[in-house]
C-alpha cells in the first residue's frame, strides 16, 4: 500500500501552510478594507466646492485648495533642490570618487540619513532652517527639511541607474575624446534617466505622504497665495500640505474633511504607483535591448 | 562674421579661420576648468549627507542637553511623573521611554511572524496568480502615508477597543477608561505599518538563498515545509534579522498614525492605559511649549535620535557580517 510515491501529508504541514496563506491574505484584506473604507466614508465630501476654494467661515465653505497648492510647492521646490543634489552625489560615489574611507563615510550617513525618523527631521529642521536661518514656519523651511529626507532616496536611485550603464559606453565615449563632464552628460545621464525619474517619482510619493516633518517646518496655512507677487512670497508663508490639513481636521474631529483628505491623497498614492509600475517596465525592456 | 555656408563644410570651415590654433582637443584651459568645476559640485554633493548628518547629531546634541543639565539626568530619564506645566513642573520621561520599548516590541512581536510568513509565500509557496494580487497590495500599503492610517484607527480601531474595554473592566473601580486610545490601538496600527518593510526585505533575502541548499535538502527527502523552517529561514538569517531591526526603526520613529490612536497622557505601558510615545510626545506638545518644558521635549528628541542610532550602527554591522559571510 505505502509506496514512496505516495506523498505523505502531515497535520502539522496543513496547518503551516494554511498559516502562511492566512498571513498573506492579512495584506491583501488589509488593502482592500482601508480602500473600501475610506472611500465610501470620504467620497461625499470631495466635489467641486471642496477642491476649488479655501475652508471659510465667512462664505461657509470646507475647502482644500489652499492645501492642494501648498503641497505642489513644496514638491517643486523640493525637487528643485534635492534631485541636483541627490544625482550630483552619484555621480560623485560612482565615477569620480576612489574606493576608500571617504566614500564609504559617505555610503554610511546616506543609509542613516534614510534612517532617521521624520519627526526628528522636523525638529532639526524646525531649529536649523526656522530658527538659525530665520526663515520661520514657512513652505521654504518645510522643503528644505524634505530635501535632506528624500535625498537618500534620490541618490540611491541614481546610483543603481548608473550602475546598469555598461562600462562599454564609458571607455567608448572616453576614448573618442570625450571629458569625463562630457561624457556624464552626453552619455551616463540620458542612460540612466529612466532609473532617476523612478527616484524622483518616489519622492514625490514621500513628499505627499510626510506629515511629522512638515508640522513644525511648513506650518498649517491654508490660504491660497495671492495673485502676482504673492506667488513668489508664498514661499516664505506658512503652508500646509494635505496631510498636515488631514492631521488637523482629524484633531479638531471633522472627520468629513478628513476622509476627503483621504480619499484625495489616497488617489495620488494610486497614481504614483502605477507610474513606478510604468517606469520600471521601461527599465527592463532597455535592459532587455 | 557669419555668412550662410554656400555648401555643407563651408560654416566649419570659417570657423576654424577664426580661432588662431586649432587642436583636436579644444582649448585646453577652458575643457579642464569646466572639469575641474563639475568635479568640485560633485564632490559638494557627495559631502552633503555627510554634512546632513553631523549637523542634525550637533543640533540634537546642542539642543537635547541642556534640559538634563538644568533639571538633572537623573529627575528626567528615571523620573515617572510628567507635569510640564503645572506650577511646580516636574519632567519625568521614564514612561515615555518604556512605553516606545514596549510599543515597539509588542509591533515588532506581532508584525515580524505575519510579514515573514507572507515573505515565505510570496517567495516559496505562492501560485503565480496569487502573487500578483498580494504583491501590489503590499507595494500600496507601503505607499500609504502615515496620517491615514491614524485616521483608521482612530475611527476603526478605537471604537472597537472601547468595547473591549468596557467588557473587560466593568467591575474595575480603579480603571481610567480611555474611549479606546489605548497602547493596544497603537500598537496594532504599528504592527500594520511595520509589515511591508518586513515583506519586503525578507522576500528578498528568502529568494537569495542559493537554490542548490534547497534541492539538497528536498532531495533528502525533506518536505517543502520542512525546507522553508529548516533550510530556507535559517540560510536567509542575516537578511531576515535586517528586516526585523528596519521594522523597529521604523515602528520607533512612527509619530503621526499613533499621536492621537494611542491617547494623550503619560502612563505605565499597560495594554488599556493612555499612553504617550517619544515620538507623540513631542507632536502633541511641541506646538505650545516653551522654557523648560520645551527643551525637555527636545530631550525626548535626543533620546529617540541615540535609539535609532544605535538600531543603524548595529543595522550596518549586520550588512558587514553578511558580507563577509559570503
């Protein structure tokens, strides 16, 4: 009766294997409950009105444009500053520096800068940027304070692109007489563009989603920016971006704001995903070429 | 000086009339000090993480002291009773700590086992099909910003602790009923956080494992459960390890999702006591607090900086070990 090709099922194995199948299901549910969730309590407060204006009393209005503004600004300066920066520093650790101590004492803050808890990025920010430089509770504080954030990020994403650029291009590009400037620009650059714009995407994604950093760095204004000059000026108000309008609705308990909130931000996590989806599988058909 | 070329070649060749020498290589001078200065900016760029870092440790360091100096080291670390504000303030921030330890380790307790096991099916037992469901879903609930999820369990979370409160100490005379802001609440809303850092990292590490280990260990008649417990997991150890300790980082420096789950005064850690963090601390308090009480806070913010330093000091000695193990 018994052969060795009759496999034997343990109770035990059942059991872990159903198990592990619980336990990745816990995410699947998870993702679908808090999507369903939000949703369906949030998607009655996002209209038109809601998008458009600014929360007013006088006009009595609930609105989240001021916030929707706030957080496009401190994206773009953002972004302004710490994408040079970030690819600046790749190119830096994989095609000028030497291997040795330096470059390692670089690698290591770049890893503990990724790891350093925002709220602690909010304080320094807070003290440094606010206080010290005296720009005060304003969109300039709060994107400076991000931009030490996402750099990390930005520059471990470069530098992964650069890597996959053969080394075939560098010695060719060199050897026709190129400078190494050149050759970063003309050839390593366009190479490697499509791993950075993942990383800038994704920084974008962390940007949207900060809440610790920017509460003490951007403050909580709501206002849109006025025409003309205010546009420049905003930068140096106070501004805050819809996670931090969320945060404070939910505090002051007007949950229908905040599941509005939800629902906006919810929507651009959606959508950033699907772009780093899209760009990773144009990634690998050029690694495929 | 510049005519239309009356035929293809023409325009260059003006253009080396113009110059008096001309060299293959270009003027010298000009190509180097272009080097030279995209060199310096890089080189700049490269220096600013370190620069991030030395400057957030000093500014840490400069502002999280003098609190310890002026009320002393002793009446804030190992002090338990915190009144901030009242007439004779006392800034005990012994619960506070004990209440990040523990928050985190109850997180890390009940996250790590979901998030390895899920790690072992999307890298072992997974039917193709099933993992192209679970795999996004886990990409997304990484990209979900933290203050939704205090905004679930503040709505999901407390409402259902509060019963469980209700039920548990209906006879209690000595409970403080919280409405359901409890550690439990914020430790559930860590635990969930901590998961696809966990996933993530321990999938990869499960698919590092060289697959030679693992035919061996079939071919000797192991079971594919048995494989994964006994072969897999432990030749995937250090990665796993990684996983564990990036979760604790990140569970201890969660602030928004728990600043309002997990309720608003400093308690013993107990599972059904309000409770602040380190990180809620200072969120809840930072914005109106000033004098003494304001530098304490930043000492709350020194003490979570020397945690999480110490947790990615021993993060990259585990990366050295694995590399040298290979």
């Amino acid at each position: 009766m018994s052969s060795i090709m009759n496999k034997r099922i343990r109770f035990s194995e059942l059991v872990v294997k159903l198990l592990i199948y619980m336990a990745a299901m816990v995410s699947v549910l998870l993702l679908v409950g808090i999507l369903l969730y939000v949703f369906s309590k949030g998607i009655g407060s996002v209209n038109q009105t809601f998008l458009t204006t600014v929360t007013s009393t006088l006009n009595g209005t609930v609105g989240i444009a001021g916030n929707i503004v706030n957080t496009l600004y401190i994206i773009v300066i953002t972004l302004l500053i710490a994408t040079p920066v970030g690819i600046g520093s790749a190119i830096y650790l994989n095609e000028y520096a030497k291997q040795g101590r330096l470059v390692r004492a670089i690698e290591f803050t770049t890893e503990i800068l990724s790891g350093i808890p925002s709220i602690l990025f909010g304080l320094f920010g807070m003290v440094f940027f606010g206080n010290v430089l005296g720009f005060g509770y304003s969109i300039l504080t709060g994107s400076l304070t991000l931009t030490l954030m996402i750099l990390p990020l930005i520059t471990r994403n470069t530098q992964e692109a650069l890597k996959t650029v053969p080394d075939s291009y560098r010695s060719g590009a060199l050897g026709m007489g190129a400078a190494k400037w050149h050759m970063v620009r003309t050839i390593l650059l366009p190479s490697a563009m499509p791993g950075i714009l993942t990383g800038v995407i994704l920084a974008i994604g962390r940007i949207v989603g900060e809440s610790a950093a920017l509460l003490f760095t951007a403050g909580s204004g709501y206002l849109l920016p006025k025409a003309g000059a205010g546009i420049l000026k905003k930068v140096l108000e106070s501004g805050g971006t819809l996670t931090i309008q969320l945060y404070l609705s939910m505090a002051k308990a007007e949950y229908s704001t905040a599941f509005g909130i939800a629902v906006i931000l919810l929507l651009i996590v959606l959508c950033i995903n699907a772009l780093t989806k899209f760009m990773a599988r144009r990634l690998d058909v050029n690694k495929a070429l | 000086m510049h005519e239309k070329a009356a035929f293809p070649g023409m325009e260059m060749r003006l253009k080396v009339k113009e110059q008096d020498s001309f060299s293959i290589i270009g003027s010298r001078r000009t190509v180097s000090m272009v080097e030279k200065t995209a060199q310096g900016i890089f080189t700049l760029c490269g220096f600013l993480a370190i620069l991030a870092v030395a400057s957030i440790t000093i500014y840490m360091l400069i502002n999280g002291t003098p609190a310890l100096l002026h009320v002393g080291i002793k009446e804030i670390l190992f002090g338990t009773v915190w009144k901030p504000a009242s007439a004779e303030p006392s800034f005990g921030i012994l619960y506070v700590i004990l209440t990040s330890i523990v928050g985190t380790t109850l997180a890390v307790c009940l996250g790590v086992p979901i998030g390895l096991l899920t790690a072992v099916f999307l890298a072992e037992t997974a039917p193709k099909r099933f993992a192209a469901v679970v795999k996004p879903a886990v990409e997304l609930l990484a990209g979900i910003p933290s203050v939704i999820y205090g905004l679930l369990g503040l709505m999901v979370l407390n409402p259902l602790m509060y019963k469980l409160e209700l039920a548990i100490f209906k006879n209690s005379q000595t409970h403080q009923f919280t409405g359901g802001a409890n550690l439990l609440s914020a430790v559930l809303v860590l635990a969930i956080m901590i998961l696809p850092t966990v996933i993530n990292i321990s999938e990869a590490a499960l698919r590092a494992v060289q697959p030679q280990i693992k035919s061996a260990s079939l071919a000797l008649g192991a079971s594919h459960v048995q494989t994964i417990f006994k072969v897999i997991i432990p030749a995937a150890r250090s990665g796993i390890i990684t996983a564990i300790v990036l979760g604790v980082g990140r569970a201890i420096g969660e602030a928004m999702a728990i600043t309002l789950v997990s309720g608003s005064s400093v308690n013993v850690p107990l599972p059904f006591n309000s409770v602040r963090f380190l990180t809620t601390a200072i969120v809840s308090e930072m914005g109106y607090a000033a004098g003494t009480h304001r530098q304490v806070l930043f000492t709350i913010g020194l003490v979570l900086f020397l945690f999480i330093m110490v947790i990615n000091i021993s993060l990259t000695k585990i990366l050295k070990k694995e590399d040298k193990g290979q």
